[in-house]
C-alpha cells in the first residue's frame, strides 16, 4: 500500500505544551472533526510546524471524547495537566466549549520522508 504525502502545514493550537512536539511520538487534542478520519486519511503524511519545530507526522489513532469526560490518560502526555487542570484551561482558551461539545484526540507519531 503506497503512502501519500500531504504537504499540509499544521499550526499545533495547544502551543507545544509539555514539549510534546519534541518527541517522537506526541498527543494532540482538538475539537473533533465534522467527518470520521478514514483509513487513507491514516495512512497520509503530514508537513508539520509550530515554532521552531517542523517534521513529518502520521495519525496512528484517534479517540473522541465529550469534553466532560476528558480522561488524564490523553490530558497529561498532551499538555501536562491532569484533566480537571486541563479543562479549566481550555474553558479559558475556548470559552464556547459545551459539557457535550465532542472532541478529538490525536495520536501522531513522526516519520521521515
């Protein structure tokens, strides 16, 4: 199965948190998408960079979650704070988010081209 590579420029909104974008592999979450993620969007490439970090990177996985049930497992290696920390912040950060508000998290892991 051929790999694409999708020069799409990401600007991570979680400010490189915990320097997570320092590792190798990372957590990201986000609002999730309108649309499931397919098996081609899984097996895409993607051109990544945010500040001084650039790479390439790969979804390996995605997990939904409602904003209220936003476990520490995806919090901590993503932002370094235990969920009910990292609610608070992103309530200050997206003021609009409801209990039931469906978000994403993403589980990437770098490659090289």
């Amino acid at each position: 199965m051929e790999t694409t590579i999708t020069r799409q420029t990401k600007e991570l909104p979680l400010k490189n948190l915990n320097n997570c974008l320092a590792c190798d592999a990372f957590v990201y979450i986000t609002f999730a998408p309108s649309k499931s993620l397919s098996e081609t969007d899984l097996e895409k490439i993607y051109y990544t960079k945010n500040g001084e970090h650039e790479f390439y990177s790969q979804i390996v996985d995605i997990l939904r979650f409602d904003f209220s049930r936003m476990p520490s497992i995806a919090t901590l290696p993503a932002t370094g704070m235990e969920s009910h920390e990292w609610r608070r912040w992103w309530l200050d950060q997206y003021p609009e988010t409801k209990e039931d508000t469906l978000l994403a998290v993403y589980y990437y892991k770098k490659v090289k081209v």
